[in-house]
C-alpha cells in the first residue's frame, strides 16, 4: 500500500499536538479547579465563547486594535512552545510543502488568521481543524506575540520548493500585478499586495517568497467558495476570474519576488 506523504506528515503533527494539548490541558484544569476553589466568583469568566458573525471591515479593524501589543521575543518562545514550528518552521519557513511560509507576514494578517481559526470562521479542511485546535490555546498576547514574531522576519528568498511550470493561459504575472485587467474589472495585485508583495491594510497579506503550493491552494480555494473568511470578499471574487494558468503563474511570481526585489 502507497502511503501518502502528507498523511503521514498530518498524523505525525496531530499526535503531537494532542500530546502537548493533554498536558496543556491537565495543568489548565489543575489550576483552574484550584482558582475556583480560591474564588467561586471567577466561574463566570469561563463562559462559552457566542457564535462567530462574519467580519466586516469596521469590526476586523476593532478586533485587531483590541488585542495588546505584540513582543517578538515572546512570539519566538510561543512560536516553538506551541508547536507552530514543528509546521511552519523555526524561522517562519515551513520545512515541506504543505503549510505556508509565515516569515515577513504581516501581523494584522496572522492576527486575523488566528482569530478566524479560532471563531471557525476558517475551516475549510483537515488543516484547517488542526489550526483551530491550536489557536482555541492562544490568549490575546500569545496572538499579538507571535504575529509580532513572523512580522519580524525577513521573508523567503529562496525555500527551495518547486515552481508550478508555465501553462501558458491568460495574461502573464507581471501584468496582472502590475496593471490588473480591466476587461474583467480585475485590480492590480500590487494595488492591495504591494509592489514589493509586502501587503497592504487589515487582511491583504503579504505575498513575497510564499510557498507556491500553498498559493495556489489558496486562490483555488478562494476560486471554489471552500474558503470564505475574506471579510470584504475581495478575494473571493478575484479568485473566480483567474485561469488555473494565471494562478500558478502569480504562485511563481510571488515565490520569486524576494530574490527580484533585492
């Protein structure tokens, strides 16, 4: 029997995680169940979170302003303590294929991410869940940390992951983040993105030096409706109107671009 590398890899993690998450949860019920016997008052504190609402533009910029300042240093401990390196590496580089580079990210957008993951507002695979299951463990101040963290790193140069070949559809790369196509009433990328691919206001992520696969993952999920976390569906319907082609073709670009931006 065939075993397929990414099972293997999402297995492997997932044991893991569990593992941590059982002693992470013995030691949280120990002291809890020791707090209330100190202060039956505080009970109430731990009431159930109400069901997520879709974002809209005013309440991402209130929830990402509500969260405290963020300390890189910390986001570090918390990058290795709660297993997010065993996936996207020490450095913010993901060591495989499957998971995203988060080195140079912007940290409002990680932020983001992380409260979607944890709301369930993002869950639109086994990745997905196994985020959720890790965010549900973030406070506030390990949210801000460790966005503080990966926004401090520099981002890819060269990761070493394979470029999706040229199909040959549609427009190149170059024009539609540069100039967009107005015939489709597509906005250049660099418009929200950046020229640079640094990212731009709330929830437009930076782009350079990401994992292609996981790019193209993305846009085509996007592409389908399998994600919708996108507050102002901007990217959702950008999505519907690439070619298969043009999505990987951005996926190279943006991939490359640390190394054209030297």
């Amino acid at each position: 029997m065939q075993h397929d590398p990414y099972l293997q890899e999402l297995t492997a993690v997932t044991n893991g995680l569990f593992h941590r998450a059982r002693v992470a949860l013995a030691i949280g019920v120990t002291g809890l169940l020791m707090g209330l016997a100190a202060d039956p008052a505080h009970a109430t504190d731990h009431a159930a979170a109400p069901s997520a609402k879709a974002w809209t533009p005013a309440s991402l910029r209130g929830a990402l302003a509500a969260l405290p300042k963020g300390d890189a240093e910390r986001g570090r401990v918390v990058n290795q303590q709660l297993f997010c390196a065993s996936c996207h590496g020490e450095n913010g580089v993901a060591p495989t294929q499957n998971w995203p580079h988060l080195a140079g990210q912007k940290a409002a957008y990680t932020a983001k991410m992380l409260l979607d993951y944890q709301s369930r507002l993002r869950l639109e695979g086994k990745r997905a869940e196994l985020m959720h299951n890790i965010a549900v463990m973030l406070t506030p101040q390990q949210i801000a940390d460790v966005s503080a963290f990966y926004a401090s790193l520099p981002a890819p140069g060269d990761d070493g992951t394979p470029r999706p070949p040229p199909r040959g559809e549609g427009m190149s790369a170059a024009q539609l983040v540069r100039k967009g196509d107005p015939a489709r009433l597509l906005t250049p990328c660099a418009s929200c993105h950046g020229v640079k691919g640094q990212g731009g206001k709330l929830e437009a992520s930076a782009l350079a030096g990401q994992n292609p696969l996981y790019f193209t993952r993305t846009l085509l999920d996007y592409q389908s409706g399998v994600r919708a976390n996108d507050a102002a569906k901007g990217m959702s319907t950008f999505a519907k109107k690439l070619t298969r082609g043009e999505i990987e073709a951005l996926a190279a670009y943006y991939a490359d671009l640390p190394s054209r931006n030297q």
